[in-house]
C-alpha cells in the first residue's frame, strides 16, 4: 500500500496549506518561524501525533481523525525526520514555492497567499487536517518551545 503521506507533491501541498491557513495571525504578523513549520509539517504527516500535541496545547476537541487508513504507529520524531522536513523546506524555497525572511532575529516561511494554485492545494487537504485549521492556528501561536516539547513528548 503506498502512503500518500510519503509523497513528494503530497508534502509540497501540505506546506502550501499550512503557510497560507496558519501563517499569520489576524493582524498579519507572521507566526511561522522555520522551526515551528518543520514541527507543524511534522506533526500534520502522523494524525496520531497531531492528536497527542493538540491534546497537550489546546482545550480543543480534534475531529476527523477515524478515517487514518495506513499504519499510524510512529511514536518518536527523529533527527532523520527533522532533516528531511529541512530539505523539503530548502527544495520549496529553491523551486519558488516558500520564502524564507528575516524578522528581526527569526527566520520566517512565507508563501503566495493569493495564488490560485495554493487555492487548489488547499482545497485537497485530508478531512483531518482541512476540519482542525483552526486548531492548528491556536498551535501556531504558540512557542517553538512549547511546539517541540508537546512533539517529543507525544
């Protein structure tokens, strides 16, 4: 069985969506330091582990999380992991499909909010990750601190 999850276009799409639902707050600050975004890609690969940290981080119930049709079972976030998220983030930015800036002393994603491709992906993110954005963005407000210690812990 293949899982999506694996897939390049997949993980392209997921960054999309992430950097264009969660990426600033109402005021238009931006929210996503590079190290929040590889924890949130990370976190939003494993419906299992994006249950755990929403638990850990939010007073949020989660929905849409019975539909996991492949082997959830990872329970760790590897350095192997954390790397791989890393070069995702490098090949996006190459390719044109992140940015990365500096503010003030963070280095934060940013994406073409307005495009109709990023509309698209958007709109072909599993149930689980589509019903919860606004968990999500609670999430992204949070600390990378907070973001890594509820990962690891999970």
């Amino acid at each position: 069985m293949i899982d999506y999850r694996e897939e390049l276009d997949f993980q392209i799409a997921l960054v999309v969506f992430l950097v264009r639902n969660v990426g600033e707050n109402k005021n238009g600050k931006k929210l996503l330091t590079i190290e929040k975004l590889r924890f949130l890609i990370l976190i939003c690969l494993t419906p299992k582990k994006l249950y755990s940290v929403i638990s850990k981080l939010t007073n949020k119930d989660a929905c849409c999380f019975e539909d996991v049709c492949y082997n959830d079972s990872s329970e760790n976030i590897s350095e192997n992991d954390l790397k791989e998220i890393s070069l995702l983030i490098s090949y996006m930015c190459s390719s044109g499909y992140l940015k990365v800036v500096q503010d003030e002393s963070r280095f934060i994603a940013i994406g073409e909010a307005a495009s109709g491709v990023a509309d698209s992906l958007c709109e072909s993110m599993p149930n689980y990750l589509s019903r919860n954005v606004e968990i999500l963005k609670n999430i992204s407000r949070k600390s990378e601190s907070l973001i890594s210690k509820a990962c690891m812990e999970s």
